[in-house]
C-alpha cells in the first residue's frame, strides 16, 4: 500500500490589548512580545503539500524532523503511520 506524508500549517488568530499613544507603538509591543494574549481563535489547518515516500524515506524524515527520537526503533517510528482499512 502507498504510504504519503502530507504537510499542513494551522492558524490561530491572537488577539492583544495595547494603551499607548499610537497603534504603531501596540503593533511594536506585540511584534517585541511585550504583552500577554488575552484570546486566540483556531482558525484551521491548511494542507501544503503531498508526496508519497517509500518507508526508508519515512524513516529519514522522522529522524530529521525528529532528532531527539533518532535512537527509537523503526517499529517505534511507524508508530505515527495511519493505516486506512
């Protein structure tokens, strides 16, 4: 059976409150990251991209991705893999 990586990006609105004098002065504390979010909004996860690997591809992957798990097994490792029925 194939097996496919598939990568996403999820984004979450964040929402801050800023008293100063000018919205350039907010804009630069939440840039700095001076102040604290007060609400954030999920606003999903969009696919980016698809490929299919061979399970020696998956494998490397995970190591880069992953380097503090280099040292789990392959079987450890093929754990993430989704199996469709």
């Amino acid at each position: 059976m194939p097996l496919f990586i598939v990568e996403t990006v999820r984004l979450f609105r964040h929402t801050y409150a800023v008293e100063c004098e000018k919205s350039e002065y907010a804009m630069d504390y939440v840039t700095c990251e001076e102040v604290e979010e007060f609400g954030q909004t999920d606003l999903g996860e969009t696919i980016t991209s698809t490929r299919e690997v061979t399970m020696a591809e998956y494998l490397l992957e995970f190591d880069k991705i992953t380097d503090y798990l280099k040292s789990w097994s392959p079987e450890q490792k093929m754990r993430f893999i989704k199996c469709s029925e």
